[in-house]
C-alpha cells in the first residue's frame, strides 16, 4: 500500500485528500484460506483481496468520503464517530496481481495547518508521501501545510 497526502488551503477551509493505491502481491500456491477469499464464494477467483479500506480522520474533519479517481462517490461500508475521531471505510476487491486505488477526501476549517498520520499497524507499512517526502507509518508523523 502507498498513500499520497494532499492539502489545498482555501479562504475558509483546507480540502485534504489521501489517494491509496492498493496492490495485491499473492502469489500462487497458497492455501485457499491464505490466499483469499475464504471462504471462497461462488465465482470468486482464487487470490482476490477482500477487504475494507478503513480512514480514521481528525475530529475537526467535514465532509468526510471517499472516491474512486474519476471522483466517483464510493459506497460507505462505515462512518461515523469513534472517540475523538471520525471513520469512513469502503468495500475494495483486489484480483492478485492487479492494483485498485481510492481517495479519502475531506475538508478541515480555516486555521487547522496540521495533522498526525497515525501508524496503521500493516505489513509491511504503508509508505506515504506529502509535498515530495516519503515516510514509513511504522510511527506517527507530523505534517504541516501553509494556509
């Protein structure tokens, strides 16, 4: 998985944006309940991810969902408070060897010039990108934007 950060200030809000790229790597010879799905439905390929893209976002956060690159509104399988933040997640189906990609999308009000990407506790780690720097989500990191 990869995850690019964008931020876009406006006069009264930032718009953010997450584009994750999903690539599903299994290889061949695994065991059904290894390779996905399982239990394998009927006419489901051997090897296809099935899985939810789950964002958790800052509890400032408005207008939280999550499209597919043409800016499509994805179907949300969750959304709503989780303490002090906010969740979305969508269904994605991944066939082995193929990539699927998302975006996350919402908006922060005027004044808000940070936030923490959380570590996601996958592996391997997510790699992700903002305003051409790369990190590793094995531990949280502080990005900053300019209103």
């Amino acid at each position: 998985m990869r995850a690019e950060l964008t931020v876009t200030p406006r006069d009264e809000e930032s718009d953010v944006a997450v584009l994750v790229e999903m690539r599903n790597n299994t290889p061949e010879g695994l065991p059904q309940y290894v390779a996905g799905p399982f239990p394998q439905a009927e006419g489901a390929a051997e090897g296809l991810y099935q899985g939810l893209l789950v964002a958790e976002l800052p509890h400032l956060a408005r207008d939280l969902h999550i499209t597919d690159n043409s800016g499509e509104r994805l179907d949300l399988a969750a959304a709503g408070p989780d303490g002090p933040a906010w969740v979305v997640a969508t269904y994605v189906e991944v066939p082995r060897g193929q990539s699927r990609s998302a975006v996350v999308r919402f908006r922060l009000p005027r004044g808000s010039r940070a936030l923490v990407v959380e570590p996601s506790a996958r592996v391997p780690a997510v790699t992700w990108s903002f305003t051409g720097r790369e990190w590793s989500d094995e531990v949280g990191h502080r990005v900053e934007w300019d209103e």
